[in-house]
C-alpha cells in the first residue's frame, strides 16, 4: 500500500499547454472527499481529502494558494497511517506555478519534496529530503506548460469540454518526483451521476499515463467533473499497482459560481 494517497492524486493530475483562463474557481473554496480502498475485495473507506484555495500576497504579486491533505482515518492508522499534504502556489489566472510543496507521510515512508520553478527559462529548482537527513539539489529542464501535481490537478477545471468531441484527447505532461511523466485523458461523454452533493451532470473522463508504476490498464481509470462553470471533480475510480479504489465527494462550499 506504499504511496496510495500520492498514487490516487496522480489518478487526476496532468497539465496541458493549452492558454486557457481560470473561470472555475477562486479563492476561499473548499471540497472534502472521502477515499476508498478495495481490501480482500470489500470496497472500503480509509481516508478523506480536503482540497482548498487561499489568496497569498507578495510584494510583487498576489498568488492563489492550492493546498490538498489527506489522512486516513484513526481507526486505520495502526494499519497503515496517512498524513500527506501538498500546497502549490500560482497565478490565479493561468494557473501557472511558482512554488510547490509536497510532503508524503504513509506507513514508513518519507518525502518531501519542493519545486521553485522559472517558468521564464522552463527550468525548476528542485530539493528533496527523505529520512536521515538526506537531502539531494537538482536543476531540472521542463517542457513549457509542465506544472507539478496540485497545479495540474486545478488546471484540469480550467479546460472547455462544452466543445469537445467524444473520444477527444488532451496530451499531458506532470513534473512528478523530479521526472515529467507523459499522460492523456480523452473525453468520453456527459453522464448523470448521483454524489454526495445532490444528482449532477457531469463530464466523463478515462485517465491514463506512459508510466505503469503509476496507473494501471486500458479505460481501468475515470473522473468525473460537473458540467457547469465550476467543473468540479464529483468522483473519481482508479487502477493502480497495489489494487483499485475510488474517491467520492462528501462537500463543496465557496464555489464560485
């Protein structure tokens, strides 16, 4: 169960090179998710996820604040405990990143990792520290329109699926533990689903990714996003290496729209 929350959060995190504008979401929202894991095949939940925006001032900006925790819950923390979070810092228009922050905590296993990215010269400063102290400092080159994984996750709202086509798809790429991995999600079709937050049109989409570490199958992982100007995530089911599992929406408040 190494990195399942990390793994789950993949499952909905690529970037595109589109120049698209942010009209889904600002600051002050907030969504809780629950978490399932499928366990001697009994679907079962074991974590919930919070995601919620903040605005940040500079003094040479002002920048919204992506921040994402997942924890599972007490009862499973002898099992396998999670206390994961991450937080990006962008441009609350185009979402492109400056700083991100991610710090993974599951079972015995350590990360943190932080990006200072110079997307003038798509390059990334990248410093990862593990347990016992070590520390390891890498320059990395980046494709132009690469962000890391909380960024992506927000810009993935920020698409225009009124006008796609079914079976359209969208390239990707992700600055994922200091290597950009390859993805695509391609537009299935409007479906109607009843969620945590009422009965909902939404947009279907099947993730998949050139890394099979990562996720698992043809058409074996789904999200789906509301059909309105919020294009929230309401659901989501996912294949990854150590089995299958599921993320549901349980609230959304400070929408935007």
């Amino acid at each position: 169960m190494v990195r399942i929350i990390s793994l789950l959060v993949f499952l909905v995190t690529f970037s595109t090179k589109v120049n698209a504008q942010n009209k889904a979401f600002t600051a002050g929202e907030k969504l809780i998710y629950t978490a399932s894991y499928n366990m001697s095949g009994v679907l079962t939940e074991i974590a919930q996820i919070n995601m919620e925006t903040s605005e940040v001032k500079t003094s040479k900006a002002t920048l919204l604040k992506l921040k994402l925790t997942a924890a599972t819950y007490s009862k499973w923390d002898s099992f396998f405990k999670i206390r994961d979070l991450y937080e990006s810092y962008v441009n609350p228009s185009n979402i492109t990143p400056y700083l991100h922050n991610r710090d993974v905590n599951e079972g015995s296993y350590y990360k943190n990792m932080k990006y200072t990215f110079s997307n003038s010269t798509n390059t990334v400063k990248s410093v990862m520290k593990k347990k016992n102290d070590y520390v390891e400092n890498n320059n990395i080159k980046i494709n132009s329109g690469t962000k890391d994984i909380i960024s992506s996750l927000y810009y993935l709202r920020v698409l225009d699926y009124k006008n796609m086509a079914e079976g359209s798809k969208k390239y990707f790429t992700i600055l994922f533990d200091n290597e950009e991995v390859k993805g695509v999600v391609t537009f299935l079709r409007k479906e109607t689903i009843n969620t945590g937050i009422g009965k909902k049109e939404c947009y279907k989409l099947a993730v998949g990714s050139s890394e099979t570490n990562v996720l698992q199958g043809t058409n074996s992982n789904f999200i789906w996003l509301t059909a309105d100007e919020n294009k929230i995530i309401v659901y989501g089911k996912f294949k990854i290496p150590v089995g299958t599992g599921e993320l549901k929406i349980k609230s959304a408040s400070g929408l935007k729209n």
